[in-house]
C-alpha cells in the first residue's frame, strides 16, 4: 500500500511503503554495500602500489591511506546539509559520482609512475575525493533509510541504523584479504 506523506521541511511529498519490516531497507541497504565494496577493493593493494610501485616510504603510504578517512570525516556535515538541503537519494547519487570521479584520478595518477611525486599528489586527490563521497554515501543511505522508516517508530530507527552500520562491515570482511 503507497502512501505519500508531507515533508514539512521541503513542502515535497516523499512515497513511501509502510513495510512491516526492515525489507524495504534492502535496495537500499544493497546499493550502500556495493558501494563499501567497490571503496574497499583498493585499499589492500594502495600500500603496495605506492610503496613497490612508486618507491615512496612508509609515512606517504599512510598518508595516502589515510587521507580518504580524514576526509571522510571532515565532510560529513557537508554531506548531512546536503541530504536535508537536497533530499537523501540525490545525496546518495551525488555520492556515487564523485566516488566515481576519484576512480578516475586513480586511473591518471597511473600515467605518472615514472614520476612518484605526481602520481602520489594526484592519488591523494582522489583519495580525498573518495572519502568525501563515502560521506555522502552513508549520510544519504542512513537519511534515506531513515525517512523511509519513519513511520515505525524506534524499531524502525534502530533497523536503519542496524542496516547501514552493518554493510560497511561487512565491505570489510569481503574486500579485504
């Protein structure tokens, strides 16, 4: 049964199902999990690449590693203003994009092998841009999720937090070795 319920803060109408259950969640919770998946496949061989490859030490390898959590973390507000400004599913593909984008620059910093410096810069870019999409990944899903369940209350809060808590994780598990 669909319903359509007003959105005060926008003035839009949202439709929306009154499941029963979290499965509503599940397309959602899906595209988030590919997502973490796709993110984390890079992770286990960037080390390698920048230090192997690239001949660079084990500080720039953290460095690279770990610019994608910084940014992460540094733009989820950006992301949250922008789920309530722009509505979470425009959010979540916003986030796929620019995801999309650091996979590119993953690809031109491979042009660069001959000269460390550059290659490593540009990877640092788009490891930057990955986290900020990550952000707008997750921020959306669980905005997404959570308007979707809105109608059940608490449990219906504690699956949108469960599911979108849980995919992450298991991108984990699956992508790494």
């Amino acid at each position: 049964m669909d319903k359509r319920e007003r959105n005060e803060d926008h003035g839009r109408s949202i439709p929306f199902s009154l499941p029963r259950s979290g499965a509503a969640l599940l397309p959602i919770m899906t595209a988030v999990f590919v997502a973490f998946l796709v993110i984390g496949i890079a992770m286990p061989v960037l080390p390698l690449h920048v230090h192997q490859g690239l001949g660079l030490g084990t500080f720039l390898v953290g460095l690279v590693a770990g610019s994608q959590f910084a940014a992460a973390i540094l733009s989820r507000v950006w992301a949250g203003r922008r789920a309530d400004a722009r509505g979470p599913k425009h959010t979540v593909i916003a986030g796929l994009a620019i995801a999309a984008g650091s996979g590119l620059l993953y690809l031109v910093s491979l042009s660069f092998i001959a000269r460390p410096s550059i290659s490593v810069t540009i990877l640092l870019l788009g490891r930057a841009l990955l986290g900020v999409g990550e952000s707008f990944i997750i921020t959306g899903g669980q905005s997404w999720g959570a308007s979707m369940l809105a109608s059940l209350g608490a449990a219906g809060t504690a699956a949108v937090l469960l599911s979108k808590s849980s995919a992450p994780r298991c991108r984990v598990a699956l992508a790494c070795p």
